[in-house]
C-alpha cells in the first residue's frame, strides 16, 4: 500500500508543530536537570504501557503492571497484562540502546524478536551430565565409599543411594541429548524457511519484512523535516502500514526513539502513548491525513505537558517525604524506600520488603512513617503510591 503524506508545511500544521517542539524542548530542559529524573524516567516507562494497551482498546491496571514486573503477581496474568509486560520491556531496551539503534535494521530486527540463523544460535554445546563434568561436580556412576569396617553400618545404604543417582543421571543425559537434537533440528528447519511463510502463526500475504523496509526508507524523508512533523510522518505511516501486526504498539516507541536520535528528547523516552489516548479516536484514526497529522502533534503537546505535571508532582512529594526523615539516623531505611517509591507508580508491602530488605511488618511501618498514601481502598494487597 502506497503511503500518501499531506504537505508538512500546511498552515493547518505549523501552529500545532511550533507549540508541540516548544512543549517537548521545556519538558527535556526540565527533566535533564530535576532531581527526580530516574524516577521520572521509571515511572514514564509503566504510564506509557498501560497506555499502549488504552490506546490499542484494552485495560490493564497500572498496579497489575508493577506487580507482574517485581514477579509478585496476586493473580493469573492476563494476556493484556503479558503484551503490557512486553511494552514496557522493549521501552527499556530502547533506552538502553544508543539514541539510533531502534530506528537501524538490526535495532528492528532484535525489537521484532527474529533470531539469528541455526548456526548462530545460543544452543546449549553440552547435556546435563557433560555440564555436571565441566563444573568439576561429575558424579560417577559407582563412587567408591571408604571403607571403615564397623565404623561405618550405613555403607551399604549409602552406595545403593549413590547407585540410584547415577542410573537417574544417565537417563537425564539421555533425555536431554535426544531434547537438544529436536531443537536443533528445530532450529535448522526455522532458518530455512522465512518467518513471514510459517502459515501458522502468520499471514503469508502479509509480508512484513517488505513493509517494514518500505517503512524504514521513509526515515530519509523524515529527516528533512524538523522533528515533530517528521515523528508524526513516521507513526502515521506506521499506522497506515501496519508493518508488524503483532506488534503494532512498536510504533509509538519508536516516535520516542526517533525524537531521542534527533537530540529533541533525550532526557527520556517519550511516553507517546499517554497524550495520544487522550485524543478522540475518530481524529487519530480518520482518513483525513491531515486531521491524523494534527492529532498526533497535539498528542506531544499534551505528552510535554502530562510530563511537567508529573515533574512537579514527584518534586513536591520528595520535598515532603524528606522533611519528614530529616532527623532519622544515617542507617534508616527510609531513604531507600523514598527512591522506591518515585520510581514505581505504586508500591506494595511485599515490593518494598524486597527492595528495601525489611520483612513485612517492617515495610509496613516505613511506609506509615513515611506518610504515604493509600491507593486501591481495599484491606488486602494494598498499594501506595504519589498522585
């Protein structure tokens, strides 16, 4: 499908571009040099997956999130729950890599989850026992026991143990010999056949390396745009292409990854998806390029603003939670569960006793020392948190 962009320079759009590059240039000025910028930056990364599945038509609660990601779940994941989970594990794989490696081929490639050729796999070299070997911890098959006379009556029960043992770890051997020749076989018939024609699992009209390559070529055009209307062409021509139909939350990511390699936003990654669900669906989604071109600048105009206020929100709770372990002694735990609780949207009784390294009870005296207030209203697994 050919991709139509309406002209960049319509006066319809320079007005919403001009406040959406000032809004973005205050809120990386602001956030580069504020005290809470790790918690910030923490606390973007779960906002925007939550919203990712807002924006996609589903609900996934932010506490569900932070609970599924410290692997403290209180319930069975949901799959929304588990594509939130992979939103917000990809945001930190882009915010670690270098400002451009998202948008490159290879950036793409690791994002989509391709794996390399058969030969370049990380299988496992060598079975259970010859692993056991390696680690000089091999058991052998009869170990001799000592042989003490009387002073030993449980040697005979003893190498019948030991014999147990080994006969045990030769069928593991066994069994994980046969296990490693079907995923190398596996693996060889994966790469010889491309992704986009295992008919089972994808539509095999539905070329997505030819889309995505056409997607990428676009990079160019957006390049001699300033950067909001060149992010805006890039995600409303993902949103056209549908490059990856399984992973077409990437495209919002990927604004936040282009604006970062164009030195716009490099404090953070652009929570995208927190200012666009706030826009009407009929105008992200219209035929109009144009109207979708103008929701999307105003998306990181209320993206910039969202983020000033959370600034300022953070600021103020640290400044409280502060005065109130001022007098505490220097070996408190209370500065540690501070830092907790800027960077998580919310916490619970079992995540600070993890992070902080209390029990139980003890997190729950931190945390009515520290005043901080409660969120979910119920009398079990409860969360606090900063509005």
């Amino acid at each position: 499908m050919r991709y139509q962009s309406p002209d960049p320079y319509h006066p319809t759009l320079i007005p919403l571009m001009i406040s959406a590059e000032d809004a973005l240039a205050r809120l990386d000025e602001r956030t580069n040099r504020h005290v809470v910028e790790d918690g910030y930056r923490e606390r973007g990364h779960f906002f925007d997956a939550t919203a990712a599945l807002w924006v996609a038509g589903e609900l996934v609660h932010v506490e569900d999130l932070v609970l599924h990601d410290a692997h403290m779940d209180v319930r069975t994941p949901t799959h929304e729950l588990t594509i939130a989970h992979s939103v917000l594990r990809t945001r930190r794989r882009i915010w670690l890599g270098e400002p451009g490696w998202a948008l490159s081929a290879p950036g793409l490639a690791t994002l989509r989850g391709e794996h390399s050729p058969a030969s370049e796999l990380d299988l496992p070299a060598l079975g259970r026992g010859e692993t056991h070997r390696a680690a000089g911890v091999d058991r052998e098959p009869e170990r001799e026991v000592e042989d003490e006379g009387d002073n030993n009556p449980m040697a005979a029960e003893f190498a019948a143990i030991d014999a147990a043992i080994a006969r045990s770890q030769r069928l593991l051997d066994a069994h994980d010999q046969d296990t490693l020749e079907v995923v190398e076989r596996t693996a060889l018939a994966t790469a010889r056949e491309p992704v986009g024609q295992l008919g089972l699992l994808f539509d095999e009209d539905w070329d997505e390396d030819a889309r995505l390559d056409e997607w990428r070529q676009m990079t160019a055009a957006a390049d001699q745009l300033p950067p909001c209307l060149g992010a805006a062409l890039l995600f409303d021509a993902w949103d056209r292409k549908e490059p990856l139909r399984r992973q077409h939350w990437l495209g919002a990511l990927l604004v936040g990854a282009y604006l970062r390699s164009r030195g716009k936003v490099t404090s953070h990654l652009l929570s995208f998806n927190t200012g666009l669900k706030t826009i009407r669906y009929e105008r992200r989604r219209s035929q109009d390029a144009l109207t979708r071109w103008s929701a999307f600048l105003e998306a990181m105009t209320v993206t910039a603003d969202l983020g000033l206020k959370e600034l300022d929100r953070l600021s103020l709770a640290k400044t409280q939670m502060d005065m109130r372990i001022r007098d505490r002694r220097s070996n408190s735990s209370l500065p540690a569960l501070i830092d907790l609780v800027l960077s998580r949207p919310i916490v619970s009784a079992a995540l600070v006793a993890k992070h902080v390294g209390v029990t139980p009870r003890g997190a729950l005296n931190l945390v009515r020392e520290l005043g901080i207030r409660e969120m979910t209203g119920r009398g079990r697994y409860r969360g606090w948190g900063v509005l």
